[in-house]
DNA sequence: CGAGAAATTCAACAGTCGCTGAAAACGAGT
DNA sequence: ACTCGTTTTCAGCGACTGTTGAATTTCTCG
C-alpha cells in the first residue's frame, strides 16, 4: 500500500507526513483485533509502512501508543445529553440503538472492541474499559434515571453490553450476528430499560 | 511449596505421582487468570514445582495442555436436565443461580473464565466456548422451551452470561461485585427468562 | 537382582518481543 | 548556503517464548 519509491530508504520521506496519523489507525485496527498483548509494535509500524522504531519515536512506549490510540472519536458529554434528553421513555432502545450504531460505523478500528480485547490480561486497559463505559456514559444515564442504587444499575448495563461486544465480536455467535439489528435493539433495549428502572427486589422480600 | 528435598533433582521421584494432576491444576489457575497467549508453560510449571520440559512430556504442547485443561468437571447431560426439568417457570433463575453458584465453587480454576480470558485472540478458545456453553447447554434449554427461534434465544443467553462473567471478572466492576447474590440471581434470571420466552418482535411491527 | 518402562530435569535452539542509539535524509528559517 | 530540528531507517541488545533431545533417577515386573 504504502510503498512509494522513497519509502524503505533511510531518513526523512519527501512531502507532507502523515506517518503519525497512519500509524494511530493501524493501532487501532491491530489493538481491535488481538487485545493489547498479542498486537505487536512490529506489525502495526508494517500496516503503517514504516519502521517500528518511528512508533517508539512518537509514542515511546507500546502503552504510549495504546493510550493514543484510544482517545475516543466521541465526547461522552455530547453523546449522553442526546440519549438521556428525550426523557425515561425509550431509553434503553437508544442507548443500544447508539451502541450497534457505533460499533458498524467504527468498523475495524474500534476503540470499545479493543479495550474489551485488551482488558483480559492487562488491567490498564480494564481501568480505561471502566472509566469510559462507566464513570463517563452509564453512571450519567443511570443518576438521570431517578431511581435507587444507580451505580449497580450502570454495572448492569455494563454487563449486558460488554456482553453483547464479546458475544458478537468475539466469540462470533453465529445467530446473533446474522440477527436482524431491529430485533437487537428492541430486545436489548428492553434489558437496559429495566436494568435502569425496574425495582430491584431485596432479598427479604424474595417474591 | 512443592519444595521437597528430592524435587529439583534429576530424575524419577520416589514415591507415588500427582505431578500430572498437580500441572492440570496449575494450568486451570493460569489459564482463567491470564488467558491462553499470557499464560506461560514456564510459569504453569512453576506454580506445579516442575520442569516446563515435564509438561510438554505429558501433553505435547501448550495447546494439548490447554485443551486438557480445560476437560470440564461437570457432564451438561446431567446440568441441563436439573434446570429444565421443573419446568418453564423459574428457568432464567435457575440458570442463573447454577452459573454463580458454579462459579463460586470453582474460584480460581474456573474453566469457563479460563475460555473467556482466551477467547480473545486465540480463536480455538472462542470455539470451545461456543460448542460448550451454546451447543452443550444453552441451545438445549432454549429447544427445551417451545418458542420460535431457539438458536437466537440461546446467543441471546449466552451474551448476558459472558457479560457477567466479564464484568465481574475482568473488569472488576465494584457494585457488581459486591451486590447481593440473590440480587442479581433475580434481576438477570428475569433477563434469561424474557430471552428464552417472550416473544421476539419483527422489525415490521415496529411500535 | 536385573531390565525395561516411566518420570523427571538439564541445557539449549530458534524465534519473537519491546526497546535503544546512532546515522541518514528532508524541511524550514536565517 | 548553512544550520538546526524533525522524520525516518538500520542494526542490534536482552529478555522471554514454546519446544526438543539427551541424560538421570525411580518404579515395576519377572
């Protein structure tokens, strides 16, 4: 792909460089396929066309690299107001409606996909999963629900929804991922509705 | 720990040989806590207090071991049928009182976790997981349910399953780890309930 | 007791990994 | 034209990986 005639020769190439923004794609796409671990620095400076050295360069260290690479395309204080607004009603189906969205639109190079990748074997990825889906977009939606124990009800959601990531990406559930997306909304979008509003008996009053 | 004065020599130890169990062991613990590719055949050996060479003696290679490994202590003809049997009422609970239960009882050699950890990035894994949690169990009780669609309904399962897993494993969400068993046996039972049960609407009668 | 099978370790090979230091080629400012 | 900072590659180091072949000890059976 990126095999100009002055490309593999030593020093600096001639014209405007985008080797840093290449770089952050293949990362991307590497990081969303294997998991942190198994991505190296080797074959994401190969999808980049450039040497690996120029990684360290930019970012000095493989976690240097991970990091920037994740810095999400979105603002989560945009994309909440957008769900929540509307009111209670409904939003559950938008909030997977969002997600499902997101995840064709991302395509290959999707953050969530690689830091549920990367969280199985590297707890730095498992704190930015956390903070991210967490702290910054289900502890919002659940404290505008008013209802009781809302961290529990964004781990609720959570759960669910990282569910779904490793059911489909993943493990590739065959049904699932040939499963209209209309009928994914509406039944998931039911979960995460209930997760966010239904009373959540005590154990006391077992039925 | 395995420290007696005879380990460390060469050779046969005296005595009779749990050496083989006691890798299988050690193989499970690894396996969950750092998934297949950061699991290390060096440090399985370890924590077994043998040679590496010992293990590839006895199961060829890392993937011999892992398969191995990973042979599951409970028969699904014989699991399927005490959740069932009682009938339809109370299936989601029961499923999902047995997985919690399961996974308490095995701690840290957790066979399933261990699949979870090493779906990603290691595709053999990913198959394991679908044939023995989607084939093995689920498909049986979501065709144990006459609804339409049992296929889907079990992917649908299995994708709040392995999110539980997940988030209270890997990610380590605090409020789901902390919550009330009984908690959460109700509120995911009713989510495994709907799944296996209610009716999965068309995207034509979208309302 | 003697022989073969089993269990166990040692030492090492070939490959891959993240990372480093130096050198080369280019662009921009003076 | 000269210099300086930036971009880029090269070559390699040290650590770690799965795996192998041979050597050594013990057990079992006749």
């Amino acid at each position: 792909m990126t095999s100009s005639e002055t490309a593999g020769r030593r020093g600096r190439r001639p014209g405007d460089s985008q080797t840093r923004t290449a770089i952050l794609e293949a990362a991307r796409v590497r990081f969303a396929h294997d998991g942190f671990r198994a991505a190296t620095v080797r074959a994401i400076a190969a999808d980049a066309g450039v040497d690996p050295a120029l990684v360290m360069h930019y970012f000095g260290t493989k976690q240097g690299l991970f990091v920037a690479a994740m810095e999400f395309p979105l603002d989560p204080a945009q994309i909440v107001p957008r769900i929540v607004g509307p009111g209670i009603d409904g939003l559950g189906e938008r909030l997977v409606r969002f997600l499902l969205g997101l995840v064709d639109e991302l395509g290959e190079a999707n953050p969530m996909l690689a830091l549920v990748r990367s969280a199985v074997g590297h707890p730095d990825a498992a704190r930015m999963m956390r903070e991210f889906l967490g702290e910054a977009i289900l502890d919002r939606v659940a404290a505008a629900v008013d209802a009781d124990r809302p961290r529990l009800r964004a781990d609720l959601c959570a759960s669910q929804i990282v569910g779904i990531l490793m059911a489909r990406q993943v493990l590739a559930l065959p049904e699932l991922a040939a499963a209209d997306r209309e009928i994914l909304i509406q039944v998931y979008g039911r979960t995460i509705q209930r997760y966010l509003t239904e009373p959540l008996e005590s154990p006391a009053a077992s039925r």
